[in-house]
C-alpha cells in the first residue's frame, strides 16, 4: 500500500514537473497602460517668424471632453522599435496627448520588451491565438509583418475613404509597405542604411575618412567593398599593436576590428556584400551568385584577413562592453540601419555617418521601412485607422523611432528635431545623404517575402552562425548544402 | 414507527455526518479551493486542450482554419531527423550531466562533511550559493568565463601551454561546457545528501571499525546503501532536469540550437515549433510524446528501486 502511495506521489510530481516544463518558458515584461482622459489639448503651431526658420510653439487648451463610453484602440508596441526604456515614456506622453483630445477613441498602449524579436513575437502569437488580438501594430517592420502573414488588414480602401494627401510620397515607397500585394499600411519611417564610423580610430590610424557624399570617390578611387577592405585591415589591430597589413600580424589574438555589418541578418549581409537578390526562382532555391561570392568574401574577411569578427569575438568582453559591437569602440566601421542611432551607448564618444560603399559598381543602400499595421481581426478597424494616421503624423514620435518621415515635406522639421535631440555635432549625420539613400534602396528588399519564409530565413541563419563559428569550411560544398535545404523548404510548404 | 436511516453510500459516506463536521468540510474546500483552481484551470485544462491540439494542424496564426487532422502529427514525428537529433542531444546531455551531477554533489557533500574541516558552514554556503543564481544569469556569465578570445578558463588553460577549446561555438564541445554549468549549481543535491549522511546510525560505523573495515569500505557497504532513498530522488529529479532543459541550450545556441544543432534539445525544438514556425499542432504532440516518455522511464525507475533502494521502514 505505500509502496503505491509513493509511486502515485512520484508519479503527481513527475506530471507536474512536465507540464512545467511545457509551460511558456520566458517571463513577458509588459508595460500595459490606459491612460485616463485629461481635459487638455495640446496644440502644436508652426510659425514662421523668419523667413527660413521655423519656430514650433506649443499651446495647451482646456477643452470639453464629451462623456460616455469610447471606443477603445489597442496598440501593441515591441515588435519592430518602441520598447526600449528611453521610448516607453514619449509612446506613454503621445497616447496622454491624444485620448486628451478626443472624445470618441480611447488609445490604449501595450510596450512588450522586443527580446530580440522572441518576446513580443511570442507574445503577440498567444494574444492572436486567444483570440484577443491588438487593434494597431507597429512600428514595426517587414521582416515581423512576414511572421504574421495573412493577419494584417488591406487598409487600402480605409485610404481611400479617408481620402488621404500622400502628395509627395514617392510610389515606390507606398509599394513598400505592400506584403504580398496587399497594403498593410502607410509608409512611415524609412532607415537606409550607412556606416557608422569610429573617428577616433580613424585618427589614431591617420587614416582620411570615408565620403558623406553618395557617389562620391574616396582617395580618387571608387567608394567600393575593395576600398573597404584597404581601410578594414589597417584599422584591425592585434594585441601587439599590429595591423592587419603588417607583418607579425596575431590573427588570433585581435582586440580591433575594422569593418562589421551589425544586427544583420545572412540575408542583410549577404546583400549587403553581394547586392540585392532573392534566394529563389519559382519554387526552386537558387542562390544568387552574387551571395555566393559574398559568402566566399565574408569568410575570408572572417577567417583569412581577421577585420570582420567572428561568433566568439562578438560575444567576448572586447565588443559587449559597450552594449554592442560598435559602441564597445573597438570596430572601426558598421554598416547598420539608422535606427541604430538609439543604442550608440557612451564609449564612442566620436562618430560619424559616411556612405555606404558601392556593391557591384551600383549605389545601394539595404533598406528598412517601418510602419504601423492593422490586424485583420481588428474590431473597430476605422477608429484604429484614424487613431493610426495621428500617431503617424505625431513629430515626437518619428523622431523617437529614428526613421526618415516619407513625406518629404516632414523631413525638415526632423532633421531638426533629431540634431536637438541627440545633440548632433555639425556634419556628424549628413542628412542630405540620407535622403539621397532613398534613390538606391535594394530591390528586392533584404527582408521580403520568400516561400516558407520562418524556416528558410532560420536556414539561411544557421549558415550565417556556421561561416561566423567554424573555420576551414569548403564554402562551395556549404553553400550547396544551404541551396538544397532551401529547396527542400520551398518544397515542402 | 421506528425511522430507517439508510447508510450512506459512494461518496456520500466520506462526508461528516454532524453539522459540524459538515461546516468544517465547508471551510476545507474553500480554503482548499485556489488550489483547486489552479489546477484544474491551469494545469488539467490546458493538457486536455493541448492533447485536442495534438490531433490538428493548429496554427496560431491562423487559428480558424485549424483542422482535424487524426495522427498525423504522430506519425510525422517518425519521419521528422530534427526529433532523433534532438532526442539525442537531450539523452547524451542527460547521461552526462545527471550522473556527474549526482557524484559531484556526493563527493562535496562528503568533503563539507569532513570532520577534520573547518568552517564546514562557510563552505556549504559557499557550494551552495550558486543554486541561487538563476540559470539564464548563470548562462551569460559562462559564456564570458568560457569566450574563446577573453574568457579566463581558456586563459588559465594558456597557462599551460594549451590552446583552449570554442567551449560554446564548437559542436563537439559545447556538451560539456552545458554540463560544466550543470555541475555549477550542485548545492541542493550537496544538501540532500549531508542530510542523509545525519541519518545514518553511528552505530554501524563503529561496528565497522571494530570489524577493521576502512573508510572506503565503510562509504561503499555502509554510507552509500543507506543513503540510496536520497540517490533515487536525485536519479528521478536529475532525469526530471534533463528533460526540462531549455533555458541555457536556448540561451547559449541563439535559441536556434546552435552550432549546429548541438543545443537542439527536445525542449527547445518543441518550443521553436510552437512559437518560431507557427506548427501548434506538431508541438502538441511533441509534448505528449514527451509526458509519455517521462510517464514511462519514472514508473521503470520507481520498479527498479526494489533491487537497489535501501528503506529502513517496511515498505509494503
């Protein structure tokens, strides 16, 4: 008899365990919040005192808010940017300023820490699969659109209703925030991409900077990844003080690198080296041969010339310090997003925004673009999409998520608003660049739509950690391997 | 008349028969009654429902066209290479990390015990201190520890003239670096079994001694079958371990199962199909192949603890 009590007992505590174990495993941060009415409004006056200069002036009114119930939005952030600690506090200050201001939609904000994409991505699954999902998501980008495919709304005929100004807005960028053909949203924020150069290692090695200026030459010579590479290696230092060009030079012992494409993804960096592609015909995989010289390029430049660092010199003291490579101070250059100019910490005290070399002859910037989108389960999609066009239009806002405004008639007031913000020295980001960028974003886009997209990008990802982690491989044979998974892949959605 | 009281039967004749007993009952149940909740609402519920998801296509996504698709998960589970490679990496993990875990905890139990050590209690605290590190924070510090370019193992390991292994980058590797940080928190199994050791009687080791019987045979003959109740428990918890683990493979491999699948632990790959690929219903299954895998290997452990399990009380 208690020889089966004591089975029955284990037997309950083995069960309870398991389920434990099948439990949801990461806890969720979030930051929920509905922000109660205040019978204000703010009223922002642009005044053009001078000509030329624009001076915004703020003005608060009591107003009469009419009782009664509201429709409630809910807007879930932590997709795509908005969840960092700066951030939460200008979402939470926007959605305060306008259920101030209005008396039939109440915004309510969800900020869920992005975890690398895991977190938000996983918790907004179970909120859809609950069958409670957000009214408004975003920002949020195309990359975590693909994750929710066929769960966003066509807000084209909610533009057409409202009859929408997109005067100015080039069309190539309102097909951007197209998914499969189908609108999901207005275009927002735009984020070229550009290299972030560490001046101070640039000086220490007398070496001239790279152009601010799309197009133009560096030294006489075309501003190309052969130009790149010349300045990577002199900026790659051992620790005897070496460079990658001189003799003696400790491949094993680096404590400098010159050249990274941060937070990119194998697809962002195969892009980026080899130029725009995508990695399928019909519904066969096939590589563009541009990537596959890009692999062979990234590898060496890994494992041969030792200037682009490899997994464990990305997870090592030398580039975490800082909270991420660049910002440790010990990498000369990183090709990344502008919206990377949240997370530039406080070691690198001297930065600047250059050109992105030419790939392949061509000017190209890999490009993001960021908006918010409606789910399609949404129930009161009018009141979300008009209390969409508000956020879109709030200036703190756009600045907040660092993207260049797509209407060019926006982009002044946030060049200014950004140099203030962030206290950027004269020439430090050279906004006209950056709108220049625009003409070359890399079609196909880096982050679009491909078949049986979760599991290919998550292959082609595994190749990247394989080129990053493991030295001697036969490219060739690996990049067969990845070529015949992916068909595979493709085959079997 | 004379009136005929009925006895109670089935469940009728477990309540109290005073008013009372009754209001006792009452009270019981009430106070009784979150508990009660939690686990029907929140543990037998959601397993009901999960065993309903495993015979569907469910995705969460697109949860209004779920289907009802029979075995089918089942049966794809035979065909699919990531569930032998991921059972494979869960086993050898196990295998590894359970029995080393045991001994190690054993052995620090033994030298804390010493009598001729002193500060006995700093160095329990000591051993026991990084149980109360959470796993995942334990993880990132291992990672730095062990980082082939900066990390101090490999370090000290230069020291003697030897290049340190890519501990984490490394699939032949990256086994035992998990099993290290296994080894890291062995505080509660120490704890365990110097409780244990307190329940042996003394006088079998003086009997011992007087029978000219050494300290190593005293450990295997006397120590070692007494304290065998407390190694089951550790057998059963450290396999219970093993199949949980997810937190530091998920951590370590990018949540991916890197390098190479080498952290692809069932665990882990369970949960990528539920939440990276969107594949419910598949993962459903995965966990009920798993629950029964554990149903089965803890009823096989509790049969054999007849052969090898010492309990000082008749047990039947």
């Amino acid at each position: 008899m208690k020889n089966k009590l004591i089975n029955i007992a284990g037997l309950a505590a083995v069960t309870s365990m398991v389920l434990a174990a099948c439990a949801q495993p990461t806890p969720i941060t979030i930051t929920k919040e509905v922000i109660k009415e205040v019978p204000k409004e703010v009223i922002k006056e642009v005044i053009k005192e001078v000509p030329g200069k624009e001076t915004i002036k703020e003005v608060v009114k009591e107003v009469q808010v009419a009782a009664g119930p509201r429709t409630q939005v809910r807007w879930y952030v932590g997709l795509g940017t908005g969840s960092d600690k700066d951030q939460i506090p200008v979402q939470k200050k926007f959605v305060e300023k306008y259920n101030a201001s209005q008396d039939k939609i109440e915004l309510v904000v969800e900020i869920v820490t992005n975890g690398n994409g895991v977190i938000a991505r996983d918790n907004l699954k179970a909120q859809i699969a609950a069958g409670n999902a957000p009214d408004i998501v975003g920002p949020v980008g195309k990359y975590g659109r693909a994750q929710f495919k066929g769960s966003w709304l066509d807000v084209a005929p909610l533009i057409k209703e409202a009859n929408l100004d997109l005067n100015g807005v080039d069309q190539a960028l309102i097909d951007f925030v197209k998914d499969d053909g189908v609108q999901v949203g207005l275009p927002y924020a735009l984020f070229p991409s550009f290299i972030f150069v560490n001046k101070d290692l640039f000086d220490e090695a007398k070496l001239p900077l790279p152009p601010q200026k799309v197009g133009e030459k560096y030294q006489g010579k075309d501003w190309d990844l052969a130009a790149v590479t010349q300045l990577a290696l002199k900026l790659t230092v051992d620790k005897n003080g070496k460079d990658a060009t001189q003799p003696g030079f400790d491949k094993k012992n680096i404590k400098q690198w010159g050249f990274d494409q941060q937070w990119g993804n194998m697809r962002s960096e195969l892009t980026g080296i080899g130029g725009p592609g995508l990695p399928f015909e019909g519904d066969a995989a096939k590589l563009p041969q541009g990537w596959k010289d890009a692999a062979h390029w990234l590898y060496d430049a890994i494992w041969k010339q030792g200037f682009y660092p490899n997994k464990a010199a990305r997870g090592s003291e030398l580039l975490t310090n800082g909270g991420n490579e660049f910002a440790s101070g010990n990498i000369g250059m990183s090709w990344t997003h502008t919206w990377y100019m949240c997370c530039l910490g406080t070691v690198v005290k001297n930065w600047v925004a250059v050109a992105p070399p030419m790939v392949n002859g061509k000017v190209m910037s890999k490009m993001h673009g960021d908006t918010f989108a409606i789910m399609k389960d949404s129930k009161q999609p009018k009141a979300a999409f008009q209390a969409m066009i508000a956020m879109m239009a709030d200036p703190e806002l756009q600045v907040l998520y660092n993207g260049l405004p797509a209407r060019p008639a926006d982009r002044p007031a946030f060049f200014k608003l950004q140099n203030e913000t962030r206290k950027l020295k004269d020439g430090q980001v050279p906004w006209d660049m950056m709108v220049e960028l625009l003409k070359y974003p890399d079609i196909p886009n880096h982050e679009s739509w491909m078949p049986n997209m979760i599991k290919a990008e998550d292959r082609l990802n595994a190749f990247q950690d394989l080129m990053r982690t493991k030295e001697g491989l036969n490219i060739d044979e690996e990049l067969a391997k990845l070529e015949k998974d992916l068909d595979g892949l493709y085959k079997a959605k | 008349m004379a009136t005929i009281i009925k006895p109670r039967k089935g469940i009728l004749a477990q309540l109290p028969e005073t008013h009372l007993g009754r209001v006792e009952a009452m009270w019981g149940l009430i106070f009784l009654s979150p508990w009660l909740f939690g686990l029907v609402f929140l543990y037998l519920m959601p397993m009901l429902v999960s065993l309903v998801f495993s015979f569907t296509n469910l995705d969460p996504i697109n949860a209004a066209d779920v289907k009802f698709i029979g075995f089918s998960n089942y049966l794809r589970m035979l065909q699919d290479p990531d569930i032998l490679t991921s059972a494979v990496v869960s086993l050898k993990f196990g295998l590894l990390a359970v029995p080393l875990r045991i001994i190690t905890a054993l052995l620090a139990a033994l030298l804390v015990n010493a009598k001729r050590l002193s500060g006995k209690t700093i160095f329990r605290v000591l051993f026991y201190l990084p149980a109360m590190i959470p796993a995942v924070a334990a993880g990132l510090v291992f990672t730095r520890l062990f980082n082939p370019a900066t990390g101090w193992i490999n370090a000290l390991i230069g020291l003697l003239g030897i290049e340190g292994p890519n501990w984490f980058g490394d699939p032949k590797v990256i086994v035992w670096g998990l099993v290290l940080l296994a080894l890291w928190a062995i505080g509660p199994g120490m704890i365990q079994d110097i409780a244990a050791f307190q329940n042996v009687p003394t006088e079998l080791y003086e009997a011992a001694k007087v029978d000219g019987a050494n300290p190593f045979y005293q450990f295997f003959r006397i120590t070692l079958p007494l304290i065998s109740g407390v190694i089951f428990f550790q057998i059963l918890f450290g396999f219970i371990f093993a199949l949980q683990y997810f937190e530091v493979a998920y951590l370590l491999g990018d949540g991916r199962g890197n390098p190479d699948k080498a952290t692809l632990f069932y665990n882990l790959y369970l949960y990528r199909n539920a939440w990276v690929f969107n594949d419910m219903g598949y993962a459903a299954a995965m966990a009920w192949v798993l629950f029964a895998v554990a149903i089965v290997v803890t009823v096989l452990l509790f049969r054999s603890q007849k052969r090898w399990v010492y309990y000082a009380t008749d047990r039947d």
